[in-house]
C-alpha cells in the first residue's frame, strides 16, 4: 500500500511539473486556407523556424475559402481570432489587424519592400502602421488552351495583335469551341473582382468625384450588356454564374479541355501546372482591351497579425522570418506565386518548376502588372471593394435569368452598396 | 458417463447468474440512489412536495434558457438595432426600422418593387417550395407505408431502401443530385438514350423549383414513412376483420378506418415536415446555390447571405428577417394544432 501511495506522489508530481516545461513554449496559431501547395510550403518553411526558435510553436488551421470570407470576421469582431491569418479582405479587416512597427526589429524593411502594398491593409487616414505582408500579389487574366486553337485551326488572337478586345476574343473562342464541339467558349470566376477588370477596361470608373463607389456609368454598363448577353447566347459557361452561390470557377473545365478561354488569375497557375502539366498547351494571354484599358485587376492574400493576440512580440518574430528576403524567395518559388516584394521583384524569382507552360504563363502576369490601370489599384485598396464586388456578382446572375433587367440590375448594386455603406457609417 | 443438461438445469443455472449479476448490480444502484436521496430530501422538507416537480424540470428548463430562449430574446433586441457591430451594446436602437425595411414594398406580389426584393422573392420561393414539398411527403410517405404495411416480398429490404436516404448527408445527397441533373449528367445520358433533347435542368426556372423539391422529397420521406408505418401498425387488425365482415372493399377500409385512426399520425408529420420545410437550406444550398438566380432561394437562405455572407454584415436585417420567419412559423403550428383538435373532436 505504501509502495502504492508513493507511486501516487511521484506521478502526481511529474503530471504537476509538466505545465511549468511548456510554459516557456509559446503555441501560436495561424488561419490559413489553400489555392494550392503552399500551406504544405509553409509549414516546410515554419519546422526550420521552430527548430532555430525552440520557445516559438506554430500550429496551421487550414480552412476552406469561404471560412476565412465568412466565419474569420466575426471570430475577430467577438475578439476569438487566431495569432495569425491570411485574408483577402485586405482592407475589410484592417481594424482588427496588430500594427507590429513596435515589435519589428527593423521596420524599415517592410516599408521598403513592401511599402505599395501596405496602404491595402490600413484604415483610412492610417500611413504608418505594419499588419502584415502579402503572401502574393495576383495579377487577374486569361488562360487560353492553346492547343484547342490549333486543333481548330484558328490562330490565336493575341498573336496576331497586342490589343484584342473582348469581342474578339469572344469570337475567337466560339469558333474554336463550335469546330471542335467543345462545351464552354469562354467563361469567369464568379466574382465582382474578376469582373471589374474587363469593366474598367470597358471605361468604368468605379468612384465618383467625391470618392463613392459607383456602377453609375456607361462603361460599367457596356461590359455588363456585354457579359450578360454572352451567359445567354452560350458564349459564357451558361451554369457557373446562374447555378451558384458565392465563388466559383471553372477550373475543372480548363483542366479537362472542355474550355476554351478561362479568365481567372495568377493563383491558378500552380495549380494548372499539377492537374494539367503539359498534357495540353495552357497559355496566359494579355487582359483583352476596350477604351478604358488592357488592365486585369490586382490582389492577392496577406498573412497578417491579429491585434487580439497575447503573444505579439512571438508574432513579429514569426512574421519576420517569413517576410525575409530568402524565405519569401523560397515560398514564391515553390509555390509558383508572383511575390509582392520589391527587393524579390528585382532580383527576380527563380520558380522551381521544369514546366516552362507554367514558367511563360507567371512571366506574362508579371509583365501585366505595368499594364493595370489606376483605377483597378484604388478599387482594390477600397476597404469595402467586396460589398461592391458581391453585390456586382449577385445582381448580374439575376439580370442573366431575367429576374432583373439590365437597368434594374445596375440600380440594385448601387443601391446594395449604398445601404450596407449607411449601415457600416 | 455424459448427463443431458435437463431445462430445470438451465433454469437453475440463470437463476444464480441473475444472483450473482443483482448481488453485483445492488450496489451500483443503491449507491447513487442513496446519495441523491441525500441530497433531495432536504430540499422536498424546505419546498414541500407539491412543488418538487419544479426541481425536476429545472436542468430541462436551463438549458431551454440558455440555448433557445436567451438566443431568441438576444435575436429580438438585434433586429431593433442598426448598425455592423456585433456586440449588442455597441449597436444603436433603431426600434421598427428594420421591419420596416423588409415591408417597404409597392406590390408584395411584385418582389422587384419592394426594397429588399430579395426577402420577398425568399418569401415567396419558401411558400412555392413548402405546399409542393410537404404535399409531396405527405403523400408519397403515406402510399409508401401503405405499401411497405402489406406482406410483400423483401418487405424488410424495401423499409431499408426507402429510409437510407435519411442517413445521408444533406451535402452528399445534393451533390449526387447535382451529378445526376448536370448538363453531362445521368439524366441526360438517360434522356438521350431514348432520343430525346438534353436539358440544363436546373438552369431552367420552372425546372429548377420541381427538382429542388423532388429531391428534397425524395431524402426526407422515408423518416416520415417510417413514423406513419408505425402509425399502421398500431391500429388492431381486429377493425379490418370487423370491416370485412361488414362487406367493405379496400377503398372503404382505407377510408373509414386507416384514415380516421391515423390521423394523429399524419398530424404529426405534417407539423414536422412543415417545419422542416420551411427552415429547409442545406440540400438546396448545395444543388443549386439558390439559383438559377434567385429562383430557388429560400428565406433561410436571405437570412444567412444577410447576416453572415455579405462583407458588411447586416445582423439587424437579418435577425429581423428571422423573426419574421419564426412568426410565421407559430401562426401555422397554431393554426394546424387547432385543426387538429377540431378534426379529433370531429
């Protein structure tokens, strides 16, 4: 019995002793979510900080897309959020972002090397804080499948010309696809992002002189006619705007070749490059043009600090490594995204791929990014761009099945967007 | 030399284990038993015994409290305030405003008049969905336990086919669905054996509303089938024994004794199956995400887009919408308890 009690003790007291090891550890969380390979990268590159950073323990919570648009704000907004998140409401979110400048040990860095992109992830009237960097900038434009033109016979249309406009394009694709009997011509994210390039390319100006956001004009009113009209005649993959909710894109389709014209982003060619590979030729063409422009949108995702986090300064070392020259290097290259950091755009990445379809594809993205009009980076540094963008979305699928005509569609996005802008005050 | 065991062994040998089980048993009960005496005894002394069944309802009651109460009074104070911040103390009181809102309309039978369209088309989408969704179940749950009543081959084998579809998620069933009605689906495969036309059947308005419904139709009706066979079953075969005497036909048996004795039953599963209908989300969320437009977007789904979905989130809007929902929905119950009993005093 005595031999019992003591094991008792003993056991009790290396149980005790347990929590006084791990209280040196700190464990910090981070809210990720996946286009492609890079969470795997990022824990890759987070095991050789952990092993340089024994007291620093970082956990992954990988979650779909939609949690972090959905479920992400309001765990911010009741003060439950995680040390650590990438977002794409860069804007949005801001209130509840940390401002790490007192934590960096060099901020000068990040203003440096990051400074364009650091306006995205502040408040109004805010220029100096340090949230966070982006993972990547994206740049919005078309993939071609190549080979399908040349199967047609067709030549490509941007071969032939530096500016082709939408309507060729158009034509172009429907050829294609009635020549070889391929489904779906052409079709597009269901986004108000992915739509709002060709918009501005059509001349929307997106904001009044005093700086509201408006859909008011006829260059916003000219794509819109436009896309409709190509859901209905079949130019447009006829079920992905009308048959959803939220997002969708049509990455199936290109990868089975049952799609001709796919505008989308720069965040899908890693993914291309594992579900396509080179089985057939996959290209990125120039954003096509009209009188406003060739221009695509800009984005992409941050990995920010959360202000709620009771480990700041652990955060700021994280976040440190990660933004580093070599390991931001490191993750753009295996990740095949186009890296939003000024010393890395200099020196250039070396993306770790053989496939030189996916090499040439982030090479014409990143020469599109002097093509952009102002107007696509002022719409994306509008903290309440997804309000408009949403509402863009919804309001057009409904003029697409004829709940809406195309005026009444216009007059409900602005007035969507002016009531939620009332409310938020 | 082998003795048969002889059945007053077996009884013998039960005996004593059923001894042995109740000699170890005794005191697994009689301890708790003892310690909750303790413990109420004194509290039945303090109250009196009249009011001891308060006691005993009181956990129930907290968690009603806590998890549906609490949440619906927190519900009506949000949809009387403004504002997107999400703690109610940081919300401004905007009293009626937001009801006000969703009745703001110059024709309710015309959504694209009303200022908040999409509410009203929800409105009138649910009410399309649920007369054709708790007809549909009522009526092919009640042919299908009339069917599975009767000794049929594999009769067991069709009680479980009919019930799987109840095990499945909502989600799984859906995109199933979405797989079978797709342009490239199985139903156009079908279709085309035959040499009809290939349809996009859920991008067709008119379609889109039957599908929804048939498919729902189709992964709910086996729980109330099940609830309604068991209704059958209870009803003593001495009454159809009694009919046939009487010379009644099957239609006559139907009609003036299945009928009659399983209405409580069908009550029951018109309340639930209404009420289910009505909160439906998940199955059409997935299968068609509201669409083709808003053609088959439920008022469930206008309050979760409202208060969740959109980047500003409009929690006053939405937590109003709901109330409206949850209003209508006990106007119903109300109304159908008090068919009920109308019928039942009948």
């Amino acid at each position: 019995m005595r031999k019992f009690v003591a094991i008792l003790v003993v056991l009790s007291m290396l149980l005790a002793a347990v929590p006084a090891f791990s209280q040196d550890m700190v464990e910090l969380r981070i809210r990720w979510y996946d286009d492609g390979n890079e969470g795997e990268v990022l824990r890759d590159l987070l095991d050789r900080f952990e092993a340089d950073n024994p007291d620093i323990s970082v956990e992954i919570d990988t979650v779909p897309y939609r949690a972090i648009l959905e479920n992400l704000p309001l765990d911010l907004a009741a003060g439950e959020g995680p040390d650590m998140a990438r977002v794409t409401d860069l804007g949005g979110l801001a209130e509840y972002y940390l401002d790490m400048t007192p934590y960096l040990s060099d901020p000068g860095y990040w203003e440096e090397n990051f400074g364009p992109f650091l306006n995205w992830k502040r408040l109004p009237g805010d220029d100096s804080s340090i949230p966070g960097f982006m993972t990547q900038l994206t740049i919005t434009g078309p993939f071609i499948n190549r080979t399908l033109f040349e199967q047609a016979g067709i030549e490509v249309p941007s071969d032939m010309s530096d500016s082709v406009t939408w309507d060729e394009w158009a034509a172009a694709s429907v050829a294609v696809a009635e020549a070889l009997e391929i489904p779906y011509p052409m079709a597009m994210d269901r986004s108000g992002h992915r739509f709002a390039g060709p918009a501005i390319s059509s001349g929307a100006m997106y904001f009044d002189d005093m700086g509201h956001p408006t859909v008011m004009d006829e260059g916003f009113r000219d794509m819109a006619e436009r896309f409709v009209n190509w859901h209905l005649d079949g130019t447009m993959h006829p079920e992905m705007w009308p048959l959803s909710e939220g997002y969708a894109g049509a990455n199936e389709e290109f990868a089975n070749a049952e799609l001709v014209f796919y505008m989308s982003g720069s965040w899908q060619v890693g993914q291309f490059s594992e579900q396509i590979g080179d089985a057939f030729d996959w290209q990125t063409v120039p954003n096509p043009c009209g009188p406003g422009g060739c221009t695509g949108m800009p984005g992409g995702a941050a990995l920010v600090g959360i202000g709620a986090t009771e480990h700041p300064e652990e955060v700021a070392r994280v976040m440190e490594y990660l933004a580093s020259q070599d390991v931001l290097g490191e993750f753009a290259a295996r990740t095949l995204f186009i890296p939003a950091h000024a010393g890395l755009s200099a020196s250039g990445v070396d993306f770790d791929t053989d496939l030189q379809l996916a090499k040439d594809s982030l090479g014409v993205f990143v020469g599109q990014v002097g093509t952009l009009e102002q107007t696509a980076f002022d719409l994306q540094a509008y903290a309440f761009n997804r309000a408009l963008f949403d509402a863009t979305r919804d309001r057009l699928t409904q003029a697409m099945v004829g709940e809406l005509t195309l005026d009444e569609a216009i007059d409900r996005i602005q007035d969507d967007v002016d009531t939620a802008l009332a409310e938020q005050g | 030399m082998n003795r048969t065991a002889d059945p007053s062994d077996h009884e013998r040998m039960g005996t004593r284990a059923l001894g042995i089980l109740d000699e170890l048993a005794r005191p697994l009960i009689l301890l708790p038993v003892a310690a909750v005496d303790r413990i109420l005894t004194p509290i039945q002394k303090r109250v009196g015994i009249d009011k001891m069944g308060y006691f005993f309802v009181l956990p129930n009651l907290l968690i009603f409290g806590i998890f549906v109460l609490f949440p619906m009074l927190l519900n009506f104070y949000y949809a009387m305030t403004g504002g997107t911040k999400l703690f109610p103390e940081d919300r401004p009181f905007v009293g009626l405003d937001n009801f006000a809102t969703l009745f703001d309309c110059d024709d309710f039978l015309s959504p694209n008049t009303c200022q908040e369209d999409l509410f009203w088309r929800g409105i009138s989408n649910t009410i399309q969905f649920v007369v054709f969704q708790v007809s549909g179940i009522v009526f092919f749950s009640l042919v299908t336990a009339l069917v599975l009543n009767r000794k049929i081959v594999a009769r067991g084998f069709f009680r479980s086919v009919f019930f799987y579809p109840v095990l499945l998620s909502p989600v799984v069933v859906a995109l199933i669905w979405k797989w079978v009605l797709q342009h490239e689906g199985v139903l156009n495969a079908i279709v085309e054996i035959f040499g009809a036309e290939s349809k996009r059947w859920l991008l067709d308005t008119n379609w889109a509303m039957f599908w929804v419904v048939f498919v729902s139709v189709w992964a709910l009706m086996g729980f109330y089938t099940l609830i309604l066979l068991a209704g059958l079953q209870s009803i003593p075969p001495e009454l159809y024994e009694a009919s046939s005497i009487d010379g009644a036909n099957h239609w006559q048996d139907f009609r003036f004794v299945t009928m009659p004795l399983l209405m409580p039953t069908m009550f029951v599963v018109l309340v639930l199956s209404l009420i289910r209908a009505v909160q439906m989300f998940d199955h059409i969320f997935v299968l068609t995400g509201g669409g083709p437009g808003t053609r088959t977007q439920l008022i469930v789904q206008y309050i979760y887009t409202t208060g969740f979905s959109n980047q500003i989130q409009l929690f006053g809007l939405s937590a109003a919408a709901s109330m409206v929902l949850g209003i209508s929905l006990l106007v119903l119950t109300l109304l159908q308890l008090r068919l009920g009993n109308q019928s039942s005093l009948a």
